[in-house]
C-alpha cells in the first residue's frame, strides 16, 4: 500500500534527477545544465532571454529563474556602470 507521501516523495526524487513521469507514465526530461546559468551572469538580459527560451517548455521555473537572474544583473551592471562614470 503506497502513501500519498511516498508518492510525493518519489516525484521530488525523480524531479532532483532529472526526470519525471507525466499523467500516462511516461517519462519527461525534465534535467538542466547547470552551466546554462552562465548565459545570464555572463550576457545579463540577453543570456536571461536565450535561457528562457531554451528551458520555457521543458522545465519553466529553471527558465524564469534564468530570466530574473538575468535582469537582476543588468540593474547591477547598469548601477556600476553609472556610478562609475561619476567617478564615485
């Protein structure tokens, strides 16, 4: 007899490895690089923007995750940049 917390509990485990089952059982690819982090660190808005877009259908929290980074970091870059030309 199967619980609804270990039902619950083996959807986590499978989600954390990087696949999970839809309504008819089969399996979803649901894993992302970590790498793909970079995009947004690296090109702000516009590594935002081409992460959203690679992630959006297959796993779309890591997508939105991706595109706040990204605007996150281009309100700190345009911050420093606009400080720094001050001189300050």
């Amino acid at each position: 007899m199967t619980t609804w917390k270990t039902i619950s509990i083996t959807i986590w485990i499978e989600n954390q490895l990087g696949f999970a089952t839809d309504k008819d059982g089969n399996v979803i690819d649901t894993s992302y690089s970590k790498w793909e982090y970079l995009l947004p660190i690296l090109f702000s808005i516009l590594g935002g923007l081409i992460m959203y877009f690679m992630e959006r259908k297959k796993n779309p929290d890591v997508a939105k995750k991706g595109l706040i980074l990204g605007l996150v970091l281009f309100f700190i870059y345009s911050a420093y940049a606009f400080f720094a030309s001050l001189g300050l």
